[in-house]
C-alpha cells in the first residue's frame, strides 16, 4: 500500500558555466515539472526518491541526492489511493530533492509517464515549471548550488 507522500526529485547537471536542471513533460496533462511518485509501504522518502527517479529516466542509482528544505502539499483526492488514507487526511506532503547527474545526463531515457524532457539554465526552468512549489524548490536548489551549500540525503 502506498503511502500518504510524495517525492520531487529536481536532476541537474554542471556545465562549464552554469547548472542546467532538467524538466519533464507529463504524458498525460503535459504540464512540466521534475521526477515525481508515491512513497511505497515500507520505503522512506530517500529511498522512494531514488527508486522514482531510476524509474522516470532510466539512469543507474548511484547518483548523489539531496534532500532540500522545501516541503509542500497536494490534496488527497488527487490519488487513486485517497480512499485507502485516514479519513481525517486532507493534504500529501511532497518532499524535495535534488539530485546531481553531471556526466550521467545523456543517458535519460523517459518512461511512460513522459513525452519530453529538456535541459535549461535556471531561468528557463523556472519559467517551464507548472506548478509555484516546484519553482520555489528550483530557487533552493539554484542557491544552494551558488552557495556550495547541499548536503547528501542518508
């Protein structure tokens, strides 16, 4: 059964000058944003982030990945598992990530629920971005790379 979470997962890339961040077009309402999926049964955030963003782009696990400050929520109805949650639940957290695929970028390969993936500076991905959470993690995750300040999820 899955749990009452989700996970975000934010994949970049270093370049010569500057960090490019990859945004995914859904296949189904073609709205762009990053990795995103459910928390498993028995499976932390961290573990859950790993396994969505092996399964939404094809790369290796093995890649560093960090949790990031931002949390935010989506409403309970939005998931086919709603009627399995408490009752008294109203909202699902998304937990933030970002994880660092310089030198593995090349090798996405889009699962189903993906018609598109592009890779842009950081003004043209929060631009692309649908939704305001996921551009408010953008901005942590731009600063922090600024400020050499991410610290490894366990």
């Amino acid at each position: 059964m899955r749990q009452p979470h989700n996970v975000v997962v934010l994949l970049y890339r270093m370049t010569a000058d500057r960090p490019e961040y990859a945004v995914f077009q859904r296949a189904d309402d073609g709205n762009w944003q990053g990795v995103s999926g459910g928390v498993e049964a028995d499976e932390s955030a961290v573990a859950a982030a790993r396994r969505e963003a092996a399964e939404e782009t094809g790369l290796p696990d093995g890649a560093p990945l960090y949790r990031l400050d931002m949390v935010s929520g989506v409403e309970k109805e939005c998931f086919a598992a709603a009627s399995s949650w408490p009752e008294d639940l109203y909202i699902v957290r998304k937990h933030y990530f970002a994880m660092d695929v310089t030198g593995r970028a090349d090798g996405v390969v889009l699962s189903g629920e993906h018609r598109a993936v592009r890779w842009l500076g950081y003004a043209g991905a929060y631009e692309a971005l649908r939704y305001d959470d996921d551009r408010t993690a953008l901005w942590e995750l731009d600063q922090r790379l600024r400020r050499a300040d991410l610290q490894e999820a366990l």
